[in-house]
C-alpha cells in the first residue's frame, strides 16, 4: 500500500470513542474522513427523520431507522457502495463497521470496551441514565448484528478477524487512545511495517 494510496479503517461499538478519534486522527494526518454513521443520516433525512441531534442514533427515532433499515437492505448498500468509492483515491480514513470486512486491504482498527463502560460514556453525552442508555444500546446493537449478519455474514462486536490491531479502550482516555493511535499510524502505517490483508 503506497503512501498516496493509504486507507485507515477505525471501528468499535457505540461508546468507545471511534467517531470523534476518527475525526481527530484524519485531520492530524491530512486524511479525508468518511462516516458510514453519517452517510446513514442522510438517507434517514431522506426519508422525513431529524437527524442532527447528538446521539441520535440512540434515539426513539434513530431505533425507528434502524428497524427501517432492518426491512431495507438499500439503505446499507448505498452507504457501504459509495464508501467503497470513497478508498479508491487514498489516503482516506474512515469511520464504518462494515468496511473491514468490505475491504480488501487497508489498516483495520478495532476499539473494545465493555457494554458496562461504553453505557456510561452514552450516559455521559446523552445526558441519560446509565439505565437507559444499557437498554438502548442492547436493543441498537442486538438489531444492527442482525442486518449485517444478513446482509454480509459476519457478526459485528464479535468477529475480529479482519482487524490489524485490537485496542482495549476500557481504562484509557480519549487522549491517551489518540496518542497510542498516532505511534501506530507513525511507526506502522507509515512505515509500512505491516502487510496489508
């Protein structure tokens, strides 16, 4: 994988941090970021939803998409189509859950963190109890495994195999997560030390 033809992958449950890393990481490399979570707004847009809130996706009316989606495979397919688009020009990173699977090379990064630590981060953003956001993101979760266990046969949260580098997120910040990210972008991707899948 040359310099100029670079592709990041960063995925991980909801409540790990990835999107706003993501983010962080792209444009401290130069990085054109993509969102499949994004991409998957729009269309809910589309389709009469509000969108723009934080933590919509936890939402009554994120859930309500979200089953949509489970009678819809075009929502997906559109998302993950155009994403596949977006890695031919390089040097882009992107923030999906499909696309380590979808891919067939780039750098695939996995963030863990438990169901317990990850509901109180949503808590936290949500500004909801830790209560409510664990029955949420059981449901949010439970219903998205099943679209694309449908769709592509994998199980997300569960199947690591198309991941280069599998980081526990449970005790670190999110700044201690970026630094150890930034090392392995400089000493590893960059550097070419690692064989692309």
């Amino acid at each position: 994988m040359s310099q100029k033809h670079m592709v990041i992958c960063i995925s991980g449950m909801a409540g790990t941090g990835k999107s706003t890393l993501a983010k962080k990481l792209a444009q401290k490399y130069g990085f054109d970021y993509y969102s499949g979570g994004d991409a998957l707004k729009v269309l809910a847009s589309e389709e009469g939803y509000d969108a723009s809130q934080p933590g919509w996706w936890e939402s009554p009316q994120g859930l309500k998409f979200l089953r949509q989606r489970e009678g819809d495979a075009r929502f997906d397919r559109v998302v993950d189509q155009k994403l596949l688009e977006y890695t031919q020009k390089g040097n882009v990173l992107l923030d999906s859950w499909t696309m380590p699977w979808l891919l067939k090379s780039g750098f695939k990064i996995w963030l863990l963190a438990s169901m317990e630590k990850r509901a109180a981060r949503v808590a936290q953003r949500d500004q909801i109890t830790v209560e409510q956001a664990l029955k949420v993101l059981k449901e949010k979760e439970e219903r998205t495994k099943g679209i694309y266990k449908k769709l592509y046969g994998f199980m997300l949260g569960e199947d690591f195999q198309p991941f280069n580098l599998v980081l526990d997120t449970e005790s670190l910040n999110a700044e201690e997560v970026f630094q150890v990210l930034c090392e392995v972008i400089d000493n590893m991707i960059l550097e070419r030390k690692f064989s692309p899948k």
